[in-house]
C-alpha cells in the first residue's frame, strides 16, 4: 500500500510540475522552424519542382500488359511513380486545381495494363497505386480511379493475415502455419512483404500502406469492410511492430514456430506510414488512446537524433523523406490540438527551409540530402523527397515561432525546485521504465529479437526496388533522457502528455467527422458511391 501510495503521489507531483520540466513548444537548436516567403512563392515552388520531374517521365504507354516488374518498367520505378501520383493529386488539392489530373490518370492506368490488378511481386507496390487511386478519386472524382483503388485494395487484402485466417492458422497465398497470437494479441491485420508462397515476412512498409488504403476507403464508400480491415491493421501495428517514440520494426515472422520474431530496424519510412494510417483512421473513429499514439510518433520521431542532426533537419536520404513529411500533415491537418499543429509547423518548416537553402540545384532539382552540398543533376528520390515537403510547405502559416528549449530549467530557479524537479524526473524516469517492461512483458513475452533467415532474402530484393539503403542502418531508440510526462489538464503543452503506447485502442462509436479531410482547404467531396470488395 505505501509502494501504491508514492506511486500516485509521485503521479500528482509531476502533473504539478510536467509543465516547468517539459518546456514549451520548439527546441531552439531547430534552423529556422518558420516559413517567411509568401505562399503563392511557396505554391510556384513546388509546381515547379513537380513540372521538372514529370518532365523526365516517358509518355504513358497505351498496352503492353503483363509486365510484373516494380522495378523495370516503361515507366521506371514503379513505386517511385506511385507517390509522385499522390504528390500531383495533393498539389491540385491544395491548390484548387485540376492541372495534373490528366497526367495522373494516365500513369495510373499504364501502370494497371503493364501489371494488371496491380498484382506486383513487392505487396506495398502494388497497394501505393491503390493509395495513389483513391488520393485522386477524392480530388477529382473520377469513377475509374476508385476502380482502381478497390483492385488494388484486393490485391493487397489476399496477403494479409484476416481473422478467418488465424481461426483456421492458414492463409491461401503461403505453404506454411500461421503463427495465431504474439503474447495475448491476435496476429490478424499484418499484411505480408512479397507475393512468393514462402515468404513469412509481415511488413510494417506493407502494412501501414495498406492501413491508409483501407481507411481511405472507408471515407469514400461508408463501406465497414474497408473500416474493419483498417481497424485490424491498425491493431496489428500497435501490438506488434510499435516500440515507442516513433519507431517501428521492419517486419515481423508471420509463420508458426518462428516465435514472432522481429526485425529490429526500425525504418523512418514505417513511422511516417504508421502516422498517416492511425491519424487518418482517427478522424474517422476518434479514440483518445490513438491522440496519446500519435502525440507519442511526433515528438519520438521529431527528437530522434539518428534521423536528425542538431539543427532539426531529418537526414535520412531513403524515401522517409517522403513519408515523414506527408504523415505530419495528415496529422496537421485532422488535430484539433493546436500546440500539436504549431509544433508540427515548426518542425515541417524547418525542413522546408533546409531544402530550399541547402538541397536546391538550378533547374528546381533537388538533391537526396537536405543538409547540403546543393544538387548538381536530378535525382529520382531527392526530387520526390523534396516535393513532399514543398507541398506541406504550402499549407503552413508564415507567423513567428517562439523558440524556447525543452526539458530546461532555468539556473536562476531556486536550488530547492531544481532539486525537486530533478529528482521527480529521476522518479518519472523509473516509473516510466517499469510501465513499459510490465506492458511489453504482458503484450508480447515472446517476441524475440535477432534476424530471421527471411532477412537477408528481404535486404536483398528491397535494394533491388528503391535506391534507398535503409535497411542497411540499424535505428535505435532515443535515450531515455527524452522526457515523456503523463497526462496533466486538457490546456496544459502537448509535450506533457505523451506517454508509451502498445495495446490496441478500445472501440469507439464517434461518428465520423464529415470535415476532416486530409488536405483542407481544397478537398471536393466525391459523390458516394459505394464499392463493394470482391470475395477473398
């Protein structure tokens, strides 16, 4: 009872001082977390940034069907493709226009004659153009394009793991035993790397593809099944391939006897995904625990020193320049918590001026680093990384940012609330460990970490797809010196309400919000028609 005693009053004192240990809003060694150019500047920016890459593009073929490649195409990289489709649609969006409509569609229906039913070897390819169609249909309303959408979505609903398929411990498209639970969770809602029968690889690339996929759906068409894949996948990704503070493991084993074990990177690109799904499922559902969830990915992912340097500039230069940058303004976008959106601002603003100072080239190429030197040619995954930030660079405010630093006590305090408050940031410290090896040790006891023999087949092909190398960069996780207080009052800094997360959200029964849509001021709601999925 004294133990249980301390341990809420330990609570109650650093709810009293969360506010003067967490600090305010934008760490002070960000470089110029605030956008200062006009927003018509911002929108010629990123029109031509995005002119200049379909500028390379061959013309859309008109047949030649059943090329299944993602990597060797007419068209190129085939995934690549895929997110400069949804970057052309975001753009017309933001802006109000239709300019890249018909060149979208037609990159989108070449790619479904070269692999029909977007049927690709890679899962999440396949899913993108899905993602791609169903951005697009949004926008411009355009039946065909949620044609697309729906087959892309039941190629990827073959390859994940549903609750049908744990009943009966199998899945038609592998030769092996499914592994039913990982601790107490259910293993449904994963969805599986490659299309090859051996394959036991759950990706959280795939998988948080096909989260945003299945909740986009659900927005266009009303239709539940799409709302209940969503919600099983997002289950599936808190459970098992969440960690804490933004980071998410690249696959987990999906076959019985591997006891669930896991990949350990923890790819940036995942973490953008996994933002976009839940924020996009949440303004659907509205559950408080995934507010908690995404508060949680933001800041872990903002302050996580092995993607950002000291000036606050992300520096991977795989394709989380793409992902990282989108998945904050769906979270900009449906947030009501306005601490959370000018944090977001501040850090989306500083990246956005690092690109324009430090990776612009003449001709409004971009180069992969946005820490410099300047790109001197184009480069596929510089300009679509780039793209994606001048585009959330057009919805932000250009208002000043007030920069004080966090987790800072200042000297002159008196010495006895420094004391205080270090000690109950050392208390916070263990308490918070405890709670995470209790939830860890009741959710999965018997996730295992190491390498799957899977790994290297995985390494092999993924560097095959994208020129990105992420899989050869082990991420660890922050340091515990990163303080995440608990809860205090509803006005109080959204940096003190953090807090780890693992277990599945419970269910809600708030309707969804009509108005929260994922790039606002310019979204044209689509008519409602409603697709059903075909039978898998």
């Amino acid at each position: 009872m004294a133990i249980i005693g301390g341990f809420w009053l330990l609570v109650g004192a650093i709810t009293v001082c969360c506010p003067l240990i967490a600090g305010q809003y934008i760490p002070s060694s960000w470089r110029k977390p605030a956008i200062t150019i006009s927003q018509r500047e911002r929108i010629q920016k990123a029109e031509a940034a995005i002119d200049q890459y379909l500028s390379t593009l061959p013309a859309a073929p008109e047949s030649n069907r059943g090329r299944r490649s993602l990597t060797s195409s007419p068209l190129g990289n085939l995934l690549s493709l895929s997110q400069f489709c949804i970057e052309m649609a975001d753009f017309d969006s933001l802006t109000g226009q239709e300019r890249y409509k018909q060149a979208l569609k037609s990159y989108i229906s070449a790619t479904e004659r070269l692999v029909p039913g977007f049927a690709s070897d890679f899962i999440r390819g396949g899913i993108a153009f899905g993602n791609a169609a169903a951005r697009a249909y949004e926008i411009y309303g355009d039946d065909i394009l949620l044609d697309y959408a729906v087959e892309a979505w039941n190629w990827g609903r073959r390859f994940t793991v549903s609750e049908e398929n744990i009943s009966v411990g199998t899945i038609p498209v592998k030769n092996f035993p499914l592994q039913k639970n990982c601790g107490t969770a259910s293993m449904a809602g994963g969805t599986f790397a490659f299309n090859t029968t051996d394959d036991t690889q759950l990706d959280s690339w795939a998988t948080g593809n096909f989260l945003v996929l299945s909740a986009s759906l659900y927005k266009i068409t009303s239709n539940e099944t799409y709302l209940s894949a969503a919600n099983t996948t997002a289950n599936f990704l808190r459970s098992h391939m969440y960690r804490d503070q933004g980071l998410i493991v690249s696959t987990l084993s999906g076959k019985q006897g591997d006891q669930c074990q896991a990949q350990q990177d923890t790819p940036p690109l995942s973490t953008g995904m996994l933002m976009q799904g839940v924020s996009l499922l949440n303004s659907i559902t509205s559950s408080v625990d995934d507010v908690a969830l995404i508060n949680d990915i933001v800041v872990g992912e903002s302050l996580n020193n092995q993607w950002n340097n000291e000036d606050g500039v992300l520096t991977t230069m795989d394709p989380s320049g793409i992902y990282i940058p989108r998945g904050l303004l769906q979270v900009y976008n449906t947030t009501s918590d306005t601490s959370l959106q000018r944090y977001i601002s501040a850090y989306l603003s500083t990246q956005y001026n690092a690109v324009i100072d430090l990776a612009s080239g003449p001709g409004n190429i971009y180069a992969r680093s946005w820490t410099g030197p300047s790109a001197s040619s184009f480069n596929v995954d510089g300009q679509l990384n780039a793209i994606s930030v001048l585009l959330a660079g057009i919805l932000l405010s250009n208002d000043t940012v007030t920069i004080t630093t966090i987790i800072a006590i200042p000297s002159t305090l008196p010495l006895y609330f420094n004391h205080t408050a270090g000690a109950v940031a050392a208390l916070w410290f263990l308490v918070r460990r405890l709670l995470r090896k209790r939830r860890r040790d009741k959710i999965t006891p018997i996730m295992n970490q190491g390498q799957h023999t899977n790994t290297a087949v995985l390494s092999g092909m993924l560097d095959q797809e994208v020129e990105s190398t992420y899989q050869q960069h082990i991420y660890h996780r922050l340091p515990d010196n990163t303080m995440t207080p608990p809860e205090p009052d509803p006005e109080a800094e959204f940096l003190s309400r953090q807090r780890i997360y693992r277990r599945p959200a419970g269910k809600t029964t708030t309707p969804p919000d009509p108005v929260a849509e994922f790039l606002p001021p310019y979204h044209i709601k689509p008519p409602g028609k409603i697709m059903t999925p075909s039978a898998t």
